[in-house]
C-alpha cells in the first residue's frame, strides 16, 4: 500500500479522533449542565432525563468502542500493519479503508466473524 494512501487515512482517523474526543467533552458537559440547573420536577420530567442520560450513555459507549478502534489502527499505522486484514494478512481494498478507515478486517473475514457472532 501507498505511503501516500497509509498518511491520507492516518489523517483521517487522526480528525474522527478529535470529533469523537469533542463530542464527548461536549456532550458530558451538556448533561452535567442539564442536571445541574434542573430542579426535580413531576414523574414525567424525572423518565425524561433518565432518558437523555442513558442515550447520552449509551452515545457515550458507541463513541469509546469507536475512538479505541481508532487508537488500534493508528498503533497498526505505527507499526507498518495497516490496510492488512487480521485474520487472512490479505491487503483491505482502499476502497473499504476509504469507507470504513479503521477497519481491520477484509469484507470476506469480516462478514464470516459476523455470521459466527450471531
């Protein structure tokens, strides 16, 4: 694979990363202001932020599992590994990393380890 190709997708990852990283300083101020300033209110008021909380939560979760794939693919970048699936050591087509750029795996091992996690 390209040097050229290797830096354009490490840059990439590299901007997801700060995103994901503002996002949740974003949002977790966000909700400790909304907790803060609200004052209990009925039933209804009390679901709804139980609510936003676990979204916020679950959001939260959704960005981690993200951000350390992220942080995986740079460490691969790193060490030369990168656009190689883990299961097969075929080359990933640009395509995919294109698309998905912290993918690990080839449409064919990914597809299958789905099939097998189901």
């Amino acid at each position: 694979m390209e040097q050229a190709f290797i830096e354009k997708m490490k840059n990439v990852l590299l901007e997801q990363k700060e995103e994901i990283l503002k996002s949740l300083a974003d949002k977790h101020s966000e909700y400790k202001k909304m907790v803060e300033s609200g004052e209990p209110g009925d039933e209804v008021d009390v679901a709804s932020d139980v609510i936003d909380g676990a979204l916020l939560e679950s959001l939260g979760a959704q960005d981690a599992n993200r951000l350390k794939r992220i942080n995986n693919t740079l460490e691969r970048i790193n060490q030369g590994k990168y656009g190689i699936c883990i299961i097969c050591n075929k080359e990933i087509p640009k395509a995919r990393l294109e698309a998905i750029p912290y993918a690990l795996m080839c449409v064919a091992c990914q597809s299958e380890d789905e099939r097998r996690n189901r």
